[in-house]
C-alpha cells in the first residue's frame, strides 16, 4: 500500500472518483471508519430494542464511505467527517424506523430473495429456502460476467454476509470494483426476477 498519509481528504477523494484509487479508499477509512462506527455505536440500545444486530450496519461501513467518498461535495461546506458521520446516523436511523436494515431502493427486492435463500444455510428443512437458493445460483449462472456472480455469492450467499475488504481480498480486485460489480449484479438480478413476476 502506498503512502498516502501526506494527502489531505480533499485530495483522496478526488483520487478515488478520478482514478478509482484503491490505496486512497482505504487511506480514507483508517482515517475516518471510526467516525462511522462511533456514530452507530451510539444507536446500539435503539437497534437492539427493535431486533436489529448493530454488526448488520457495522458491516456496512464500507460501503457506506465509499458511497460518501463519490457523493461528496467540498463546495457545500462540510468535511468528509461529517459527511460520514451524518450517513452513519441515516443509516441507523433508517434501520431502526423501518425495523429492519434499509437496502438501497434498486436493490429491494433481490436482498430480500437472497436473504430468503441463505435461510437454506441456517434450515435446509424448509424446502421453500432450498428452491430460492437453487433459483438464485440458476439466476447467477446466466449472467455473463462471471465476477459477478462470484462477487453475488461471496457477499451474500455465504453462512453469513461477508464484508467488502474479505470479498475484495478473496477476488483479488480493489474494494471499488467489487462494489461496482456486485452493484450492477443486483441490477441484472432484479430486472431478471421482475420480468419473471410479469412473464
């Protein structure tokens, strides 16, 4: 890993949307990834209160910075710090109004049918779990790039979700490009089982 420790945030992020710097990704969260946990940490009480594992979003703190490094913007005031922090709060907040984790909205509907799917892990008695995981692997095995199956099934249809750095590092690929093929994944994989629902 490159020394980054001399760049300002400022200058990380522009390398991270310019050149999807992978050392410059991961300066950022050993800078700032404890702003994200702190802040979740602080929700700790509320999330169990309403049955949610605070690890759930603590898992998420990748993604989270990654998508606070690409949608921040300097000119409105505001320190990469906080603008962390306060998607760190959202989030929290998300989870416990809506009691359960809130994914992105186009992506709704797949998470829940591999959420369904990896209960086949956990029960493989339940017959109906068993099929959803055979017609995800089926879904899976259409899709023409095969990193994005393999990213698909190394976050989401292992015993338990893994984190991005693990998938990154299993792939040997940057944590931004796994990011970007397991987004476009759950994009390919919606619009498969939506056409299904209306064939």
């Amino acid at each position: 890993m490159i020394d980054l420790s001399n760049k300002t945030d400022l200058q990380l992020v522009r390398m991270v949307k310019k050149d999807g710097n992978n050392d410059a990704f991961l300066e950022i969260v050993s800078r700032l990834g404890d702003i994200y946990y702190n802040v979740v940490h602080k929700y700790d009480r509320r999330l169990k209160s309403v049955g949610i594992d605070p690890n759930d979003l603590y898992l998420e703190m990748h993604n989270v910075v990654f998508m606070c490094v690409r949608t921040f913007n300097p000119k409105k005031g505001a320190k990469l710090g906080t603008w962390i922090g306060n998607h760190a709060r959202y989030c929290s907040l998300n989870a416990i109004n809506a009691r359960k984790f809130i994914f992105p909205t186009d992506s709704e509907e797949i998470h829940a049918h591999i959420e369904k799917a990896q209960s086949a892990n956990i029960a493989p008695s339940f017959q109906e779990s068993k099929e959803s995981k055979i017609h995800i692997h089926t879904l899976l095995a259409q899709i023409e790039d095969k990193r994005i199956a393999e990213v698909i099934k190394l976050r989401y249809l292992g015993d338990k979700k893994m984190v991005w750095g693990k998938v990154a590092k299993k792939m040997g690929m940057s944590i931004q490009s796994c990011l970007n093929l397991g987004s476009k994944g759950l994009k390919i994989m919606k619009y498969k089982i939506k056409n299904e629902n209306f064939a």
